[in-house]
C-alpha cells in the first residue's frame, strides 16, 4: 500500500492525523509505534531522527508533522471534501485554529501529562502550574471565539477540528473544561460525536491504562 502511517492509537497527535484520514476515507496501512519495542523504535527513527509520532510514509517519502501530514494528504490523497479550505482567506483562519489548538492546548496539556510520567522528586510544579494557567486563558478565549461557529474555523469540519479533537479530549482529562465555558464544551462534545474522531477514540481504549493521571470513564 502506498500510504503507511506510523502512529500509536493513544497519541493526541496520531489521533489528529487518524481524524482525518477517516474523515477522508483515505486507505492506508497502520503500523502501530511500540516505544517498549527496540526494533519498532529503530524503525521509526530510520524514519525521522527525532523519534516523533506520526510518520506518513508515502511511496517512500517520509512525511512529518501532523498537520503537513493533513496537508499533504488534502493535497495528494484528497477525500471527497477539502480539509483545509480552498479559499485563501478561508484557509487562514483553518491554519490559525490548528496552530491555536497545537501551540496554546495540546502543548500544555502534554505538558502536565509528561510530568506526571517523571519520578516524583523531578516533577517540575511551577511548569505545570504555567500549563494550567495557561489552559485557563485560551479556555476562555476559544469559549468566545466559538460563539456561533459549528467548527473551529467556520461551518465545515476541517484541519482545526482535527487538530481540536484530541486537544480537547485530553484537555480535559488534564484540566476540566469550565462549566461556565458552554460554547466550548459543547463543541468538544460535537467533536466527540463525530465518526471520525468517534472512531480514533475507540481505537485508543484498550490503551487507556497507560494515561498517567488516570482516564476517566465518561468519554
């Protein structure tokens, strides 16, 4: 198969990537990243140095980065809609919300997941506390900027989606949503109801018990 994607189901990022490859109903070839694996992690760094996830592997060219990944599948491998929008000024705003998401949820949100994976006596709690101050701050930002949008960018789903689905769902987990932040989580629930991500969530259950601060039962 000419698409191989190198990814773990658990994985925010490879989820984004997952989302929308089913949201395109793209075929490709799953080769699940085992970092408890010697010859699975040689594997991917042959791939790329730095040991990151995912990898799309297409005809032989190794693709990097979630979001050039969708990108590149948008523009290669297209599905019968575009995830990122074809009109410029569209497309924009498609790009801020993916890096909103990326940069300003998804970082800090790994953030307090990865200290909580470091022995105790190297936990680093004024980072976390920045993270969660910083959760706080763009929780409220996009609570307002999702007054009257469907999506993230606008009334289509599309590469901001993707990328806000496992921001959010982890987020969550992390930091709890505020209740009085309604726009926001409804969206996240609207994320959680879509097939696509449905789907990239489902595949990631049998992995939950590696979740350090414990994964809970209502999603």
């Amino acid at each position: 198969m000419s698409l191989v994607l190198h990814a773990h189901p658990l994985s925010s990022y490879c989820q984004k990537v997952l989302t929308a490859l089913y949201e395109a109903g793209t075929k490709f070839e799953f080769r699940a990243v085992e970092f408890g694996n010697p010859a699975s992690v040689a594997a991917l760094a042959a791939l790329w140095p730095m040991k990151r996830m995912p990898v799309l592997v297409d005809n032989g060219t190794a693709i990097l980065e979630s979001t050039i990944i969708i990108e590149h599948l948008d523009l290669v491998h297209p599905g019968p809609r575009r995830l990122v929008p074809a009109d410029p000024r569209a497309a924009i705003e498609a790009r801020l919300m993916d890096r909103i998401f990326d940069n300003y949820v998804m970082t800090p949100m790994q953030k307090i997941v990865f200290d909580a994976l470091r022995p105790a006596d190297a936990r680093d709690t004024l980072g976390v506390a920045a993270a969660r101050t910083q959760l706080d701050t763009i929780y409220a930002w996009l609570d307002a900027k999702l007054a009257g949008r469907q999506w993230a960018a606008g009334a289509e789903f599309g590469l901001a989606d993707c990328a806000a689905a496992p921001a959010l769902f982890y987020a969550d987990w992390c930091h709890a949503l505020p209740a009085g932040h309604e726009n926001l989580r409804a969206y996240r629930a609207r994320l959680l109801a879509r097939p696509s991500f449905a789907r990239a969530v489902d595949e990631g259950r049998p992995y939950r018990h590696l979740f350090p601060l414990g994964a809970p039962d209502r999603d």
